[in-house]
C-alpha cells in the first residue's frame, strides 16, 4: 500500500476514467446486444486515460463521443492502440492552455492557423482536426452556438490562413447524429473550413 498521497495528475487522470466509463455506461452499453457490440476497455496508461474501442463501428463515433463528452477543459486526443484489446481506441491527456496553444515548428499550418485564431478571440475548440481538403472543428451542442463560434473565428481564420498561403473554398456548419440514432439522441455539430 503506498504511503505517499497521489499526485493531482493522477486524481485528474482517474477522474477522466471515471467520465468515460460514465459515458460508455450511458451511450454504448445500452445498445451493445442489437448492434453486436464487443465490451469497451477503459482505462489508465502512460499519463492518459483511453478507452479501447473492439467492436463492429468505426472508431470515430468513439471519438466523436469522447471529445463531446471533454468540451470543458483543455484535452489532447489520440488513436489508442492497446495490446488488451483487439482493436483501437481513444486517449484523453489532460493538458494545459499553453499547451493547447503551443505551435510547434513544422504543426500543419491549416491547424496552427485555427489554433491562433482561437487564441486571438478566446473561443475554446475542444478539438480541430485537418483533413485532406478540410479541417474540422469539433463539436459544438447546438447549431447556434456553432454559429456563434465562427462569427467570431471567420475574419481571424481567414487572416491567418491567408499568412500561411491556405485558400478557403467555403466555411460550413454540419449537423451529425442522425446516422447513428441508437447512439444517442442529441445531434452535435461542427465547423468544417473547405479548402480549394
């Protein structure tokens, strides 16, 4: 038994934990015999907690839930591949502020410019991922509060973009959920910037 208290890091990560088996219980245990779902892993390793996606859905519903679920605070989220589950999953790392701000040398310049337009106008997107002609900023609860968001981020992306010689094509709201409705009931939404 350890003499020595746990470090906030490690009650920060346990409480993450606890999230996400709170979330699996809710949003895909339920539906885990219609669907042919395999049990969700969750877990604690190498400063991260994850949890191991082994069933018959693309892991990026995993995802989409998990960042929904962690839209309140700085986070970093990965592809988890754990050698207990014969699948992927997810991770969540706590991080900080200047963490999430932090622009590497050689970070995608369709994801530094969201991230310094976010940094400019103070809005917190819990996660931006680029694509091939895209880059998304996920998720939002309600179609106007995305609306919100990119009224505010629209003039400053473009600025930034335009510094790193990125044309946009066109910036879009998309509503998500309906195609997987045994889920969850809610919608969510997200900012998807088109590229030429």
């Amino acid at each position: 038994m350890s003499t020595t208290a746990d470090s906030p890091s490690d009650a920060r990560l346990r409480h993450i934990k606890t999230r996400l088996e709170d979330m699996v219980a809710r949003m895909w245990t339920p539906h885990r015999e219609e669907q042919e779902l395999e049990p969700l892993e969750v877990g604690i390793s190498d400063d991260r907690a994850y949890v191991g996606y082994v069933g018959k859905l693309d892991c990026r519903l995993l995802q989409d839930d998990v960042i929904r679920t962690f839209d309140d605070g700085y986070y970093q989220f990965n592809w988890w591949h754990t050698g207990e589950a014969d699948g992927d999953g997810i991770s969540v790392k706590p991080i900080t502020a200047e963490e999430y701000y932090d622009v590497p040398r050689g970070m995608d310049a369709r994801k530094a410019g969201v991230i310094e337009a976010c940094e400019e106008t103070g809005v917190h997107v819990p996660h931006i991922q680029t694509k091939m002609k895209s880059t998304w900023l996920q998720h939002f609860e309600s179609r106007e509060e995305a609306e919100r968001n990119l009224s505010v981020l629209r003039e400053p992306i473009e600025k930034q973009y335009e510094k790193y010689n990125t044309d946009i094509k066109k910036f879009e709201i998309r509503e998500f959920g309906g195609h997987r409705d045994y889920l969850q009931d809610e919608s969510w939404y997200s900012i998807i910037i088109h590229l030429n």
